[in-house]
C-alpha cells in the first residue's frame, strides 16, 4: 500500500471551512431550538418575534464563532443571548409604539386627517436636521420598514449598532419636540 493519501482521501479527513461552526450552530439548534423558542414567547413576544429572536441568536452564535470566540456553554450562552434579545424586543416596542402611528402614513377611507399629515410632515422635518446615520436609520426603519438586521447590512453596521442609532434619533426628536407624548 501507498502511504501517501490521495487527495480527495485527505480532505475527507478534514472538515471542509466553516463545517465546524455550522455543525455546532446546526446541533445547539436542533437540541434547544424549540425551548429557546419557548423560553422568548413566555416573555410576551408573538411567534413571528419569537421565531426571529431564535433566529438572530443562532445567527449570532454563527458570528462569534466564525470570529473565533471559545464560547465554552454555548446552551448558556445562547440563553442570555435570546433573552437579552428578547428584552430589547420589549424596550424598543415600548420606546416606539407611540411614534409608529405618527411615523407611518396611515391609509383610512376618508384619507388622512390634516393636522395628522401636519404633524407627521413637522415630525419628518425634525428628522431631516438629525446626523446622517441617525436620519438613515429611521427612514430604513419607518419609511422602509427594515428590520435593524437588514439595516446594519444597508449601513455596514450591526443590528444593536443601529438600534442605538434609532434610540438616540427618537431621544433627540422628543427633546426638540417637546414632550414624550410627541412621538
């Protein structure tokens, strides 16, 4: 016998790039998907939230693993990971849920009320003096409506990079425009 392997032998040997992370991705997911999944609707999200929290911590997972990061529990750390997601689910919702029916042209049989459209054009007035990644994310967000995943992809940040981003917008907006209530 030969003791040189061929090479289609030796790279059966090896796992080809990326198997690795993805084999450990693929394995955490199919252990705990369906009580990562549970473990974010029992903080009150929908099952399409749910389902995209599940989604962005296994993509995340994905991310620090590619990165090289020695995660030594990946089941604790996807844990904390959902639930901080989950968490930031909550915060944004209640920081946003009064903007949304100002941010988005509501459609209505009798066409919009003026002094809404009034509102709603001295809001995107507002929104125009804001710094220019400010104003990106909002108008992704609101006007486009991006997920902050798709707009970190857009703006070459990431999703919390963006969502910082729309937080200090929506801060600096209430505060020129005088009250919570505003927004």
């Amino acid at each position: 016998m030969n003791d040189e392997m061929s090479p289609r032998a030796e790279a059966g040997l090896r796992a080809p790039e990326g198997h690795e992370r993805e084999r450990r991705v693929m394995s955490l997911y199919a252990r705990r998907g369906r009580e990562l999944y549970g473990f974010a609707a029992g903080f009150g999200l929908s099952g399409e939230d749910a389902a995209d929290v599940v989604q962005d911590a296994m993509f995340r997972l994905w991310r620090e693993l590619d990165a090289g990061k020695e995660l030594r529990d990946l089941d604790a750390w996807a844990f904390r990971t959902t639930y901080n997601l989950a968490m930031d689910h909550h915060r944004l919702r209640r920081r946003l849920i009064g903007s949304l029916g100002r941010l988005r042209a509501r459609s209505g049989d009798h066409g919009p009320d003026p002094a809404e459209s009034a509102d709603r054009a001295a809001l995107w007035q507002a929104v125009d003096c804001l710094p220019e990644r400010q104003r990106a994310v909002l108008y992704l967000r609101y006007r486009a409506d991006l997920s902050f995943d798709r707009i970190g992809l857009v703006l070459g940040i990431t999703a919390g990079g963006a969502r910082s981003h729309a937080t200090k917008a929506l801060a600096t907006l209430r505060r020129r425009l005088g009250s919570e209530e505003s927004l």
